[in-house]
C-alpha cells in the first residue's frame, strides 16, 4: 500500500522502460493506492515508484577533494535520509558513489550579510541560537554582528547534516530583533533575498600536509641591504586548544641551490 512508504512531502522517483526518471515530490495520500504529485507526471502506462531522498548538489571539488559534497535542500526525514553505506546517484549525470559518512561541519566564523536600512527611530539586532560541541545536548545565544566576522572562539559550533538532524533539534539560528523606537509609522528594513550568510572553517590538523597554512610571497633583498636578523609582527586567529607557528626559508648570496630546494626554519 501507499501508505505504507510514502507521506505528504515525500519524493517519489517514478520509472519506465525507454523513459527518463522522473522525481516528483508527493503533495497528498488521497488512500491506500493513490497519490497526488505537486507536479503532473509525464508518464503512463506501467510505471515503478520508489521512495527516494533528494538533494541539490552545492559544492563539489573533483580536483581538491574529490571524496565530499556538500547537498543543500535535503529532504531528509526520521524515516527517509542519507546514510553511510548506501549509494547516492546523480539524476542527470547518472553518475554513483558509495556513502562513507554523513559529515556535521564545526565552523570557525560566519558573516551574516544581510542588507538592512534603518531611520531615526528604528533599530535592528541580530542574535544567534547554537550548539556547542562541548555538550551537543543544549545551545546557546550569542551576539553577533551585521556584515562582519563573528568567530565562535568560546564555545564553539556544529552545524549539523539534515540527515544526522532530521527533526531540525539542533539548532543553528540567526534571529533579526527590530524595534521602532515606539514610533508607529517607523520600521527597520530587511532585504532577505539580497542576504546570504558565509561560513569558514578552518582545517586545522597535527598533520603538516593537511593543517592550514600561508605562504607568503618571495622577498629579494636589495644590492648592499643584506640582513642579519628577521622579526616578525604577526596577528592572528587561533581557535581554542590550536598554536601557530611561523618559518622562514632564507637564502644568502653566497648559497647557490635552488631557492625551492631550501628547507624552513621555526622561528622563535
């Protein structure tokens, strides 16, 4: 029956010899047999129906990391969601993979750019509701601020797969408060579709080839300018728990290896 493996904001993926597939996403179970789709089908005849997990494909670096995707618009439920060893297709490409792990993600700073006007009266604040990887069982508030860096360096934060949060219970939660300043024909203005929110994390390992790092540009000294000492004015971000180091790859005049073949030295 129907009934049995589908509910209203299910995805069904329809199936027919010499046809495409179709996805469509269930508005309503009319009974036990019968069904009705947000959007018509194209297809009669014998067609085979099984429930599916969508997802759009958002970031995806074949050259970088060819092993993580990122999906967003899951339709991830309790009863119907992504999980490790099971496949995963592409609708168009057709192409497959073997699930290793459904990833939540601990980010370092987020920006909130959310175009926002204000007038005399109004006033507009943005807070936000977190999960702290310390105790993934509570959250917290925090302040934050429009437009600019907001680095969780106290506490911390896990933004969480649909599929390993399926009732949405962990929160990660931008909240705008807007007041008027009791001036009724005064009001904030708040641009949704022109805002977005960027999130960073840093790859921070014990691992020299997988930890972040910079490199700075090649400085040559000028003709007669040579030096005798190296100081360093740094200023930096480091989460809790985390170091950073700094090395300096020198050459003299005298030192006639390639300058790429030269090893670091840790300064102190």
């Amino acid at each position: 029956m129907l009934t049995d493996n589908y509910a209203a904001g299910d995805f069904i993926k329809l199936t027919k010899v010499g046809s495409p597939i179709q996805i469509h996403k269930i508005a309503s179970i009319t009974n036990a047999s019968e069904i009705v789709l947000e959007t018509p089908s194209s297809l009669s005849g014998s067609i085979t129906h099984t429930p599916v997990v969508i997802g759009e494909l958002d970031m995806y670096d074949v050259a970088r990391n060819p092993f993580e995707c990122h999906l967003v618009n899951s339709s991830a439920t309790s009863s119907k969601l992504f999980a490790a060893s099971t496949l995963i297709k592409g609708l168009d490409s057709s192409s497959t993979a073997n699930i290793a792990s459904i990833n939540n993600i601990n980010l370092s700073y987020i920006q909130p750019m959310i175009m926002k006007a204000n007038d005399n009266s109004s006033r507009a604040s943005l807070t936000g509701t977190f999960v702290p990887p310390s105790d993934i069982n509570v959250t917290y508030s925090k302040p934050m601020q429009f437009n600019d860096n907001n680095y969780f360096t106290e506490k911390g934060v896990i933004l969480y797969s649909r599929s390993n949060d399926p009732s949405g219970s962990k929160s990660f939660t931008l909240n705008i408060t807007m007041d008027n300043g009791s001036n009724v024909t005064s009001t904030s203005f708040v641009d949704i579709e022109a805002s977005k929110l960027i999130a960073y994390q840093y790859k921070i390992t014990n691992v020299a080839d997988t930890t972040s790092k910079y490199i700075s540009k090649k400085i040559e000294l000028a003709e007669d300018l040579d030096a005798e000492d190296f100081q360093l004015t740094l200023s930096a971000y480091r989460p809790a728990g985390t170091d950073v180091k700094v090395y300096i790859k020198a050459q003299n005049g005298y030192d006639f290896d390639e300058f790429d073949n030269l090893g670091w030295t840790e300064m102190e």
